[in-house]
C-alpha cells in the first residue's frame, strides 16, 4: 500500500500540471476563465468500523473548478468586439444547438449574421420594421439587414422666425421672381413619398393696409407661373396667407384665425409630373413662435420630419445590447438587441471548446434577458474582455506542482529502496 501514496501523489501533481499548463497556454485566448485543480484525501473504508489511527492510501483530484471572475477590459478597433461587463454569458446558437460563450469577438458572416470565429450565431431579438424590439420569446439569431432605409415623406415643417418691424409695408403685388416684391425669405427641405428632397421657400411681404400685418407666401422648387405667382402650393386651401401680430410683438393670427399650424398642400403632379410621387403631399406648417420685432429677419429654429432612403454606413452596440444601424441619409434605426444568460452554479457549465460551455443539470436552467437588467452584466462596443488568467501566478502554482510531484517521485523511490533492502536481508 505505501506505493499508493506516491503514485496518487504523482496523478494529483500531474494533473493539476495539465490544468495550470491549460491556462497558461489560454493567457491571450479572449474570454477565457482559468480552472483551478482541488485535491482530496483518499481512504479505505472498513466494514468493521472507523479506525482512528488509519493512515489514508493517498491523494487525489476531487474537481477541477472554474473561476468565472472578471478578466480585464481591453478597448480596440472594431465595433463588433463586445466585452461583458459584470454577471452573464454570450447565447450562441450553433446549427440550433445552444450553448454560451464569454468571448465577444464577433463578425458579419457572408449572410449577415453575426458569429464568433467558429461561426456559431449571436442570439437576441430582432427588432419589427418600425424599429421596435419585443425582448420577449424565444431568442433568435441576430442578423444585420442590407436593403436600404426607406424614407419618410414629410408631414411636419416647424419654423421659427423674426419678422423686422421696422421694413416697410410693400404695395406691390407679390412675384416670387422679384426680390422687390417681399422683405424676407427663408427655405427648407421637404421630402416626398420617394425619398426626393424638394425646396419650400417662404417670402413675407409687409401689408399696406393695416398694421402689425404680414403675407406669406410659399414655392416648392422655385415652381411659379408667367406673373410669378406659386403653382402647385396651397396653405390652408389658399395661396397666401395673412399674419397678425400685436403690439408685443407676438403673433395672434394666421388666416384670421388663432395662430395654428396650417396644412400645407403640395400637388407634385403641378410641379414635376414625372417624379410619381403620392400627391397630393399634405405638410403641417408650424409658424406659431413667429415673432415681430424691431430687429433684423432671422430664422432661429428650422426642422422637418422627412428624410430620404439610405444605406447603412454603420452601426453602434449600447450598454444594454440594443444595436443601433446609422445610414447615409444621417438616420438611425434599432436592429436588434443582444441577450445575455446567467446561471444559478455558472460553476456546472461544462466546457464543450471553441470557448463555449453548455448548461448541464448541475448548472441549472439559463436566465435569459437583455444586459441591465437582473443580475445580468453591462456591454462595452470596440473592446474585448481578456484570460483573467494571472500569468505570474500560474508560473508559481506550476514549480509548487512540480516539487509535489518530485516529492511523490523521490517516496516511490525511497519505498523501493526499503523493499530491496528487506529483500536483501
């Protein structure tokens, strides 16, 4: 029996050689967790009852345990290089077969999935054709969508401005063409049903008639008769529009009615029949924080709900997983959000390579949820979490195992020696 302690000595010293060597040798691999060799005392049980004075045949390997501490947070280049910060793995998807991952080095494959180097897919949930995502059911694989953003036709046009108290009224029938006919003008963008952008001017010429009063006047792309009246625009089913001011120099009318947004109609077939676009274009014209002051015409605010068709140019991965596209027309849209899942004992995963586990009994079932939420970790874009592998550490766990199992070797040898001595007696 006194060959067993040796010989167990060795086994426990030459396994736990192998696990500290798995380590040292994962150091770089992203997303790697060390496992750590525990030892147990090995005795023979009697049928007769417990023997105080029993010795013990040996040592051995009771379990080799995963350490699922942090690694350290490593920034790059690449958008798709995501780190988890905190509780949580990766959900992978690998041909239906789910399994979990910590490395978050992923890329776009040829059919726009997003995969790890073994080509097994990022789950999530996608989000619907206007945007939304529905973090409920069961997680899919998360793709990027390559057809372009459709775009949005107009329906609101908000303006802010200054009318100058101090021009003078203008007698003179309006003629878009002619700068003498109105004191100030501005223009906007406006988009149509196919993604066109099209300029709406706006001229404001000062009454003669009565006080404090304005008209305005609206074109879409310069588009006006011989007499350079506006063809194909109407505002509040009129040409033009007359607005009143007070004395403060805030606005009380439009149309002789309270100062409300207006519907600005645009018949496109008026003004470019060719494009085929939805006509006609109904745009709510916001002029209500117009002002009259003795002061110059300036525009303080200018915005419009339409944009055009695009193409991604990029995308962006916030801290709770939502994957945001950004496009050549300058919008965004939500793709998607990646999931995270946690365990009960993180420590019954087993390791299936690839830098994957797989949830086993012991590991108990996942709790899947997007990050932020529960006891689930934050994400970090452009960085990578590293080994949290101690390289030192490991160095000196590796001359502690080789001195055990020198030490085991060296009392196999001193047994043998006492047995050839007794022989030789």
């Amino acid at each position: 029996m006194t060959f067993q302690h040796g010989l167990s000595g060795l086994n426990a010293a030459s396994t736990n050689l192998d696990v500290i060597g798995n380590n040292i040798s994962n150091a770089n691999t992203a997303g790697f967790k060390q496992s750590v060799a525990q030892f147990s005392d090995i005795f023979a049980n009697s049928m007769e009852g417990t023997d105080t004075a029993q010795v013990g045949i040996g040592s051995k390997i009771s379990s080799i345990a995963q350490q699922f501490g942090q690694g350290t947070i490593t920034p790059t280049n690449n958008p798709l290089d995501i780190a988890i910060n905190g509780q949580g793995f990766f959900r992978m998807s690998d041909n239906g077969t789910v399994n979990y991952s910590r490395n978050g080095q992923f890329h776009v494959d040829d059919s726009g999935f997003i995969v790890d180097a073994s080509g097994a897919n990022l789950t999530g949930f996608m989000a619907d054709v206007n945007g939304d995502i529905k973090a409920s059911g069961v997680p899919t694989n998360l793709k990027f969508g390559t057809s372009d953003l459709a775009p949005k036709a107009t329906t609101t046009f908000d303006l802010g401005f200054n009318l100058d108290a101090r021009k003078p009224a203008i007698p003179t029938p309006f003629n878009a063409t002619n700068p003498k006919t109105y004191n100030s003008t501005t223009s906007g963008t406006v988009v149509d049903s196919l993604g066109n952008s099209h300029v709406l001017s706006l001229f404001f010429q000062k009454a003669t008639a009565t006080a404090n009063t304005w008209t305005v006047f609206a074109t879409v792309d310069g588009k006006v008769d011989a007499a350079g009246v506006p063809i194909g625009v109407t505002m509040g089913g009129s040409p033009s529009q007359s607005m009143v001011f007070d004395g403060d120099g805030k606005l009380q009318t439009i149309a002789a009615a309270a100062a409300v947004p207006l519907d600005l109609a645009i018949d496109f077939s008026a003004i470019n029949p060719s494009l085929g676009a939805t006509t006609p274009q109904t745009v709510r014209l916001d002029m209500t924080t117009a002002t009259q002051f003795g002061s110059d015409f300036g525009v303080n605010a200018i915005t419009q709900d339409g944009y055009t068709s695009g193409r991604m140019a990029g995308f962006t991965i916030s801290a709770d997983g939502v994957i945001l596209g950004n496009y050549s027309s300058g919008q965004a849209k939500t793709l998607g959000q990646i999931v995270l899942a946690n365990f009960v004992n993180p420590q019954g995963l087993v390791p299936v390579g690839d830098g994957h586990w797989a949830e086993t009994p012991g590991s108990g079932e996942p709790l899947v949820g997007p990050p932020k939420t529960g006891n689930l970790g934050v994400l970090q874009s452009n960085a990578v979490e590293d080994s949290n592998v101690d390289l030192t550490a490991e160095l000196v766990k590796m001359i502690q195992a080789q001195r055990l199992y020198q030490a085991s070797a060296k009392q196999i040898e001193t047994q043998d020696q006492i047995i050839q001595t007794i022989t030789q007696i």
